[in-house]
C-alpha cells in the first residue's frame, strides 16, 4: 500500500492543462513544416549526402521523441525536482567549464560533443538554473523579503565602517548570493564566446528575482545601470574586450552600410526576405532568399523566412500564438499549487518570452544579430528536446494547480453530454 502510493506521488494522475499542450503542439507542427520549407536548398547543398530532407528528418526524431519525454515529464511530480536542483546546476557548470577548456580553433567554444552528437551546454545551464533559482527563492523567501538587519561578517562590517548608516538586510545578501549564482553561469557561457547566451541567462535570473520578491529598488538601480551599460558600448564598442566578430556585430547594427567582408549580408538579406513577404507572403516553399542568400536560414534566421512566405498575416498569427501560450504559461503559474511550482511555471515561460523576442528583434535589425534561437521553429534537436522538456515541466505543474483539467478529449464528449 505504501508502495503505490509513493507510486501515485511520483507520478501524478491529474490531467493536464490542454490548451496549453494544444497550443504548443500546434506551434511546433508550423515550426517543423517551415523548418521543411526552409532547409531543404541548404540542406541538398551542405549535408553532405544531397539530402534535402536531412535536417528536416533529424528533426522530426527530436520532435517525437520529445514529446514523448514531455508527456512522460508531465506526468512526474515537479516537488520531487528540488532534490535535483543543486546538483543540476553544479552538472551544469562542469559541462560549460570541460566545453570552454577543450576549445576550439576559432576560440568559440559552445559545444560539447559526445561521439557524433553535440549539444550546447548553455541550453541545459539555462534549465537548471531556473530550477535552481525557483528551489532557493522558495526556500529562502522569508529572508529574501526580511528587513532584519543581516548576520553576515561583511555586512556587519559594512554597517560598523558607516557607524550604523547603512544597515544591510536578509533580503539584501541573501539577492547577492542568488546574483552571484547568475553572474557565475552567465559568465561560464561567456566564456565559451557566447554572449547572447550569457545575456539571456542573466535576464531569466533577473525576471526570476523579481518573480521572487526581491527588494524592487535594486531592479531600479540595476536598471538605470543596465541603460548607461548598453549606450556606452553602442558607442565604444571599438574599445571593449570582446572578441573580433561581437565588435563586428555591432558595429554592423550600427552602421547601416558597413559592409567589410559582407558582414551586414544576412542581416539585409533577411530584411529583403520580410519585405518582400508583403501582407500575405510568396506562398509556402516560394522563398527566393533560403537559396543560399541567408546564411543558416533553417536556424536563428528561421523567422525571416516565416515572413518571405507566409507574409505579414502569418507572422502576426505565430506571433500570436507564442503571446496565448506565454499568457497560459503565466495563467498556470499564478494558479500553481506552490511557490516552488509558481517560480518554475514563470520561469520557463519567461525563458520562452525572451527567446522569441529576441529572436524578432535579431531578425529584424532591431537589435544586434545575437545568435539567439526561435522556439519549435529553428533547426536544433538538443535545443528542442530541452525546450519540451521545459514544457513538461509546466505541464506537470498544472496537474496540480488549481484550475480546469481535463484527461482525454473523450471525457469533454461524456461532459457535454451531461449538460441540461
């Protein structure tokens, strides 16, 4: 009897929220017919066997056998995830310090390779630090959000050197020691000469600090610190510590002409692709830029395409959908049975928000080109695989949060019929 019900604990029988499962089921089904539409000049070119279908068929694996994973995932108790959530991060870190160390010849060191398959670290280092921060901001709340005066020996210290002007609270070391946590992963993927993963990390542990109820007047100060930060490398990007091709990124967004070695290429060509989409768009498979004028057009640039054959009406409808399923995403969180559970469901779902965004923005010139993928649409199996298991996560937490579920749609028919 004991045994089935830590059976029944483990594995929750509740249902799970359709709509979101629908939503992003549907996502990922447009995302995988554009990843078909988009890689297959490129793959016919560059896969080596003149398959036009190879990326498209790797990715349809990982797409299977993800969300066989997340429904398996859905179904595991989210609470039980806490025991892992230290030792995930930790793992993490290993992983991103062995990639930085084993190096690469272009001094890019993002991926870390096990026989003929290879992933980046910073897909799981971002998973895990979510799960690490919604664990510790659950477990420490009481002192995150205390004004008591902190027990810290530098603290104190601090408090004695000012004679008692400047008193630092619980709440106050104890969002220094998470902010360290971030800055350290963050700064591992940086290594590796991936910033816009670093910066990514570090927003997701920003949102979740704040998520965490944290004290508001340091996002303020962080803030105003973050703006001064961005405008002085927009303009003196020439003379900060970064690698040739980062300088060279941006000095691209910023000189709209600049063109030594193409280097505005993809980013034009992208822009010709959205503009020349119009309102309803050349037609699916009618691009002309995925013939070899947008450089890795099936991957970050996936969107651009998106546009070139499905228009302004179709890029607004993705868009859309991504806005119901991150809304969801937030709806599961707020009625999620617990803190931990709460910090999980919007953590993943800010994760999701700012990939997309960003996305966009690269897509569109609006920011620097950052390297930052499209969910369920660019070609990545690991990405995608951690992806589903990060809705999974969600999904499992709305087993157990406090709204409408239901098992099959079956159980809707037989529900229908009771109506009177």
């Amino acid at each position: 009897m004991k045994k089935e019900n830590k059976f029944n604990d483990l594995f929750i029988k509740n249902g799970m929220d359709v709509p979101f499962f629908l939503i992003m089921l549907g996502l990922m089904t447009v995302g995988l017919v554009m990843l078909l539409s988009s890689s297959y000049i490129y793959a016919f070119y560059n896969s080596g066997s003149g398959d036009s279908l190879y990326y498209f068929k790797r990715q349809v694996v990982f797409a299977v056998g993800g969300i066989a994973v997340m429904l398996f995932y859905s179904r595991f108790n989210y609470k039980y995830l806490k025991h892992f959530s230290n030792l995930g991060l930790v793992g993490a870190l290993g992983i991103l310090a062995i990639t930085v160390l084993q190096g690469g010849g272009d001094g890019i060191n993002r991926w870390f390779g096990i026989g003929s398959f290879s992933f980046q670290p910073s897909e799981i280092a971002k998973f895990t630090l979510i799960l690490f921060l919604a664990y510790g901001l659950d477990k420490d709340h009481d002192k995150i959000v205390s004004a008591k005066p902190s027990k810290a020996g530098w603290a104190q210290k601090i408090t004695e050197l000012t004679n008692g002007s400047i008193k630092i609270t619980q709440g106050t070391t104890t969002m220094f020691f998470y902010g360290i946590i971030i800055a350290v992963t963050a700064g591992s993927v940086l290594l590796g000469s991936h910033l816009s993963g670093a910066i990514l990390i570090m927003l997701i542990g920003v949102t979740m600090l704040w998520i965490g109820e944290c004290r508001a007047r340091w996002f303020a100060i962080g803030g105003i610190l973050a703006v001064v930060v961005l405008i002085y490398v927009c303009f003196n990007y020439d003379d900060l510590p970064l690698k040739e091709y980062m300088i060279d990124r941006i000095r691209a967004w910023r000189i709209k002409d600049y063109s030594p070695d193409e280097s505005r290429w993809q980013i034009n060509h992208s822009l010709f692709a959205l503009g020349s989409g119009g309102f309803l768009g050349a037609g699916i498979g009618n691009s002309k830029q995925k013939y070899l004028y947008i450089p890795e057009s099936h991957t970050d640039f996936i969107f651009s395409i998106v546009g070139e054959e499905l228009g302004f009406v179709g890029c607004v409808f993705i868009l859309l959908g991504f806005v119901v399923l991150i809304a969801r995403g937030i709806y599961i969180g707020m009625r999620a049975k617990d803190r931990f559970g709460a910090l999980l469901a919007f953590g993943m779902t800010a994760q999701l928000a700012l990939q997309v965004m960003f996305n966009v923005a690269v897509v569109t010139d609006t920011v620097p080109n950052t390297g930052i993928s499209l969910p369920f649409f660019s070609y990545g199996g690991s990405a995608l695989l951690i992806t589903l298991i990060e809705m999974g996560t969600i999904l499992s937490v709305s087993r157990q949060a406090d709204l409408p579920k239901v098992y099959f749609m079956r159980n809707l028919k037989r529900n229908k019929n009771k109506v009177v």
